[in-house]
C-alpha cells in the first residue's frame, strides 16, 4: 500500500487533534479534508499543464512575431524595387517578364531561401506576373505590399510562406513538453526528478539551438556574449575577440546541389568548426551561413589572428557530399574588446559584421579586423545614401551645359548635359561620389530618366542645337530604355534629331546582342548615337563595324598630351577611323588655342572644354545664344 502523502499526514493529524475554541472552528471535516486535497490535486494539475503549454505557446508567439516581420520587411523591400521598375517603365512594366523574374532573383541572394517560401508579383486586378516559387498550401502566412507609381496603387507583391514546419517544431515542443510533464506528475513517486529537469533541458534546447546544427542560436550567442563581456570588466588584463564568419560560394552550392546538400554542408562545416576551438569559445550559427565565435579571456589579439588564419585554411579544403566534392570558403571579421572600451554585444556583432564587409570586398577567403575608420566610413555612407535618396524628390539635382563647338567656324553646334547635385548642408557634391554610390543602390536609372526628360525639355527652347546625354550601362542593360527616350520627345516637343545619346564602350562588354538592338531602335527614332571616351578602356574596333555611330569624342587624355608624338599618332588614327566610317569626330577636354589649332589641322570636327566656356546653368546659354543673335543681326 503506498504511503499517505504529506497533505494527507497532516489532514489526518488534524483531524485527532482536540477541537476547543477557535482552533475547533479551524479543523476542516472529512468532506472538507477529501475537497482539499482534490483541490489542491486539481491545482497541481492546472499548474503542471500550465508549465507544459507554456514552451510551445511561447515558442509559436515569438516565432509567429519573428515570421511576420521578416514577410513584412521583404515585402515591403520588394515594393520598392517594383516600383522603381514601373517609375522607369510605367506602360510595360507588366510585360517585362524577364525584368520581374530578375529582380525576384536578386531579393533572393542575401541569405538562403527556406522550403515553402514564395515571392509574387501581381497587377492591379491580382493577375500573377512573376513568382519565386508555386504559392504553398495552408497552413501559411503571407504579407502583402502596394506597388504605386504618382500615388496610385498599379500592383501589389506578395511574400508567402507556408508555416507547417513551423507547426511541426510547435507540436514537437508540445508534446515533448506535455509528456515530460505528465509524466512527471503521473509517476513522481517512481520517476527521478532529474528526467523532468532533463526534459526542461531539451525544450529550452530546442528553443536556444539552432536545429539543424546544435549550435547556440543567435538569442543564446547573445546571451553569452553578454555574459563574456560583463567577465571582461571584472578581468582588467584580458581581451575577448568575435569572429563574424560568412562562408563564400555557399548560394552556389545550395542552387546547383540542393537545400538538403547545403544542409550537409552546413553541418559539416560546423563539425570543422567546433574541432579548432577552446572548450571555453562559443560557437553559434545566426542563420542562413552566417556564424559567429566568442574567443574570451584572450592575453592577445594575435591568437585572434592565428585562429582566423586557420579557420581559412580548414575551410578552403574540399567536403565530401556523398556523390559530390565541393569547395567554398570562408571571410571572416574580428572585433576585439576590452574592459576600458564599455563595448555592447549589439556594438561588437556591428564591428565583427563591419570588418565581415570589408574581408568580402578585398576579395574573400580572407580575414580584416575591425577598424574605427570602417564605422565613420559606414555612418557617412549611410548618410550620404539617405541624402541621395531624397534628393531627387527634393528638387536638388540640376543639369549644367558645355557647349560643344565646330573647330572649323567657331559656332556652337550643341551642348552636353551633365548633372550636377547642389545639397543643402555638403555644398555641390562632385558626381564621382554620388555616381557609383546610385549605381550601386540602384537609383541611377531613375536619375537618368530625370536626366533625359529635363534635357530634352531644356533643348526644345534652343531650335537647332545638338543636345548630348550620357547614359549608363545600367540603363541601357534594364530594357525599355528606348520607350523612355520616345517619351521624352514626345513630352518636350524636341525634334529627335536634336537628341544625341551618348555611351561609353563599357556598355557593350555585357549583353552585347541586346545592347545593340536597344541602339538599332533609338537610331530608328531619328536620334543620333555618340561613342564616349574613345580611345581608353575596352576599346575594340569591332563595335564600330558592328554599329554604325554618329561620333566619336576622343578622351581628354589625349587631348590633354598632343604635344606627345604617341598621343598624337592615336588622335589621327581615331580621326581617320571616324572620318573612313562617315561618323563627326570631337574632342574633348579642350584647354588651349594650341590644343585647337592641332586639333583642326589633324581635322576634327568639333571640340569641347574650357577654352570654348565651362559648363553652366541653361540661363547662361540661353544669354550666350541671345549675344551672339543680337551681333549676328547688328553686321
């Protein structure tokens, strides 16, 4: 028979006692004893199914909250760019099947897309235009976004991602944790307590481990990162390194081989990992193949840098993934701290993923440590990108005009549009800052097309007179940009002829074939073609036999050293090149009469630069061209 419990000892104890005075009023009845101990039963058992419910209920509220977030930021990420793509093209944005496909790709690249997940594309009437991956089936959440163009909705992008596995990690905990609980309490009296306290370990595993490695997530690493740090204010002479790792050619492998083969080699890369650490470094996976290492109480920076270096060569060797050898690589950036440098674990992880940065854009399979430099450099990049953004909104882009000149009579035969950025606070902002900087972010299309509008409008108050504008590979290579140079005439009123679009050799190193045919259609619209910068770069005489330019303007570099023999040699070869092929020749950077006088004895057609006037507001054109009428019609 099994022993009374010890409610039970006491009830009974009670129960003999002698009842007098108000201590007979506090002694409870058999009935009373028997709803005790039933209540308090029914407590335990309430308190028991509470402790079981409450990991899977906290577990699928953070990562219900977690989910959202990330669908609501690529949703709303993937907006913008589609709404860059109808800025530029908002009659066929629709039907740019390959454009929308591209840009779903690119949202893509940055970390590794999970099973199940999918981004779409529709037009106003919630027709599909392009998708990542089929819709999954329910159980799903999804986050939609607006894609608007002069404030009115055009579209809509939709970021869908199926929650079953989700629910199957929630159910697992559940059940784990129900039936830890349960029995528990079904059989405490044969069962060691130290199996509930196992179980406890494995559902807050579960939840601080990241379940494809069994590596800490990234709320353990920054726990213990926490913890490290507060260590290292007790410890004056000690120092603790991060390591930020990022392995390179890993999106290769998941494309071509498959998520299970990236799993594998997620899993052996953690194995290498773990096999070149202290038992007292962490080691963690933060998600996708980002990881990070905790070296602490280190007596110097150099067993940071050893271990950086072995870690890249550990890495660099190939893995076997059963049919399949494959090799990748690894970048890694390290931040150091000390206990006078009051560091946070949100401060550190920004340097370690800083110094990341800069090991990647020197080329990878590498290692960088963490520079203050690298944080200014970063917080004026931002800033400058923020400005950048609002700039054409606000008004403060403006086009300047170099006037272009007939070498042989003197008179303005054109000018050339160059964009100049007037900021309130940073002054005129020089376009080698501002320019890669657009390009990279992928704001330069829209700036070109502001380009190209304003200067066609600017040119139709000037009968006669060539207007040049220079445009970039990234517009030329996004599509559609002869539609954009068609409305711009149209809009304007500018005869096409007036219009000549300039480009550089660069722009026909990729997609050549489209490239080409883009130029084929601006030609037929009576809109003249000019090669930039000749002479420098990639320069390859078979472009001029595949394509039948307008002009060339022959680099300032050479202008700029004709009293060489060489670079003179080069200039009457591009000028009898251009002069056989029936095209203008012109030259540029243009600085003295000497220049000029050279120049049209060789036989160029027309110059530009300094000597002739710099470039300047259209005000100021429009007060040369009515000086020069008013002493035309005085002879």
């Amino acid at each position: 028979m099994s022993q009374p419990s010890t409610v039970d000892q006491r009830l009974s104890s009670d129960a003999s006692a002698p009842r007098s005075g108000w201590g007979a009023l506090r002694q409870p009845s058999g009935g009373a004893r028997t709803r005790l101990v039933t209540a308090l039963q029914r407590l335990t058992q309430a308190m028991a199914m509470l402790v079981a419910v409450a990991p899977p209920a906290l577990y699928l509220a953070f990562a219900l909250t977690n989910q959202r977030s990330e669908l609501r930021t690529d949703a709303r990420y993937l907006s913008h760019v589609v709404s860059d793509l109808v800025i530029e093209r908002p009659a066929t944005w629709s039907s740019q099947q390959d454009q929308l496909n591209h840009i779903l790709t690119l949202a893509e690249e940055d970390g590794v897309r999970e099973e199940g997940e999918a981004r779409i594309i529709l037009d106003s009437s919630g027709r599909v235009l392009a998708a990542s991956a089929p819709e999954p089936g329910w159980p799903r959440m999804e986050e939609r976004y607006p894609v608007e163009s002069m404030g009115a909705r055009v579209g809509e992008v939709a970021v869908v991602v199926s929650l079953v596995a989700m629910l199957e990690s929630v159910l697992a905990i559940a059940l784990i944790s129900i039936a830890t609980i349960g029995l528990a309490y079904g059989l405490l009296r044969s069962v060691p307590r130290r199996m509930l306290d196992d179980a406890l370990r494995q559902v807050l595993h579960l939840a601080s481990h990241d379940t494809l490695t069994g590596l800490p997530n990234r709320s353990l690493f920054m726990e213990r990162l926490e913890g490290a740090l507060a260590g290292l204010r007790r410890d004056a002479g000690a120092r603790l390194a991060l390591l930020c790792l990022d392995l390179d050619r890993f999106k290769e492998v998941n494309d071509t081989l498959g998520h299970a083969m990236g799993d594998t080699l997620l899993r052996q890369v953690s194995a290498r990992l773990r096999a070149e650490l202290r038992e007292a470094d962490t080691l963690a996976r933060l998600g996708g193949d980002e990881f990070a290492i905790i070296l602490p109480r280190l007596s110097s920076t150099h067993h940071a840098e050893i271990l950086a270096q072995r870690l890249v060569q550990v890495l660099e060797e190939p893995f076997d993934l059963g049919r399949h050898q494959v090799r990748i690589g690894v970048s890694l950036g390290i931040a150091v701290a000390q206990r006078q440098d009051d560091a946070t674990p949100e401060t550190l992880l920004r340097d370690g993923d800083l110094a990341l940065y800069a090991a990647k854009r020197e080329g990878r399979g590498t290692f960088r440590f963490f520079a203050e430099e690298m944080n200014a450099a970063l917080r004026q990049r931002r800033a400058l990108e923020a400005d950048l953004r609002a700039a054409l909104a606000l008004g403060q882009f403006a086009l300047h005009y170099q006037p272009q000149v007939e070498l042989a009579g003197g008179g303005i035969t054109g000018v050339e549009a160059l964009l100049r950025w007037y900021h309130p606070t940073r002054g005129m902002v020089l376009p080698d800052r501002y320019i890669p900087l657009a390009e990279e972010i992928g704001l330069l299309p829209r700036i070109g097309a502001w380009v190209l509008k304003e200067a066609c409008a600017t040119a139709s108050r000037w009968p006669g007179m060539r207007m040049a504008v220079n445009v970039s590979a990234h517009q030329i290579h996004a599509g559609g940009f002869e539609t954009l140079v068609a409305r711009a005439l149209e809009e304007s009123g500018l005869p096409p002829a007036q219009l000549e679009i300039e480009i550089t050799e660069g722009v026909l190193l990729t997609q050549t074939e489209a490239t080409l045919a883009t130029l084929e259609r601006i030609r037929a619209l009576g809109v003249s073609i000019a090669m930039d910068d000749f002479g420098t770069g990639y320069s390859s005489l078979g472009y001029l036999q595949r394509f039948r330019f307008d002009k060339l303007k022959i680099d300032r570099s050479f202008v700029a050293s004709l009293d060489d023999e060489r670079s003179r040699a080069i200039v009457q070869a591009v000028l009898g090149v251009a002069h056989a092929l029936g095209m203008r020749a012109n030259a540029e950077g243009v600085e003295t009469a000497e220049q000029a006088r050279l120049l049209s004895a060789e036989g160029c057609d027309e110059a530009q630069g300094w000597l002739y006037g710099r470039a300047v507001p259209a005000e100021e054109i429009d007060a040369m061209l009515a000086q020069k009428a008013s002493a035309a019609a005085a002879e």
